[in-house]
C-alpha cells in the first residue's frame, strides 16, 4: 500500500519518511538557497501492513481508566492526612491586622 507524505526536508528515493519507504520524490516548490527557503517535496511512500490486532476499526483491548479501577486493598479507607494532634505541634494563630 502506497500512500504521499509531504514535507519541507529533501530526502533521496530509498530512504525513509516516518518510517516508510520512498519509492518516488516530487519538488513542489524548489528551494530559494538566496531568501534561505526550504523546498517542499511529496514522496510516494510504502506503507508496512499495519499488524492485525492494530488495524482501524477493531476493537482494541483496553484498561480501564484509574478512575474506574478499584482502589488497592493496602491503602486505608479513610483520609491519609495527618490531623494536628498526630503532628504533635503547635497552630499559632495570628492576629488580624
């Protein structure tokens, strides 16, 4: 399967673009070395069979969010903050101004 790729970087037929390989190249705009433009080029790509369990349209196995999971079985119940009388200091408190 075949598919085009545009980009602003000049790569040789035989090598690869986002994994895929080229098997034409084609300048849509040439590069301006004078104003320091980069050209533009469309490949023709090879596409690599996207394995079975990857392809569009099937369902993928899936875990549940963290917010669907049950908690774990080691952590408390209740809050895990510790209330000023198992700090063991003092609050002070300031007066207003």
């Amino acid at each position: 399967m075949t598919k085009t790729i545009r980009s602003p970087f000049n790569h040789e037929v035989g090598g690869t673009v986002e994994g895929c390989t080229i098997l034409e190249k084609r300048v849509v705009i040439p590069p301006d070395p004078v104003d320091r433009r980069r050209g533009v080029y469309d490949y023709v790509v090879n596409v690599p069979p996207l394995p079975p369990d990857a392809r569009p349209g099937k369902a993928a196995k899936s875990r549940p969010s963290k917010a669907a999971r049950p908690a774990p079985a080691t952590e408390p119940a209740g809050s895990t903050r510790a209330t000023p009388d198992e700090m063991g200091s003092v609050i002070r408190r300031i007066a207003g101004r």
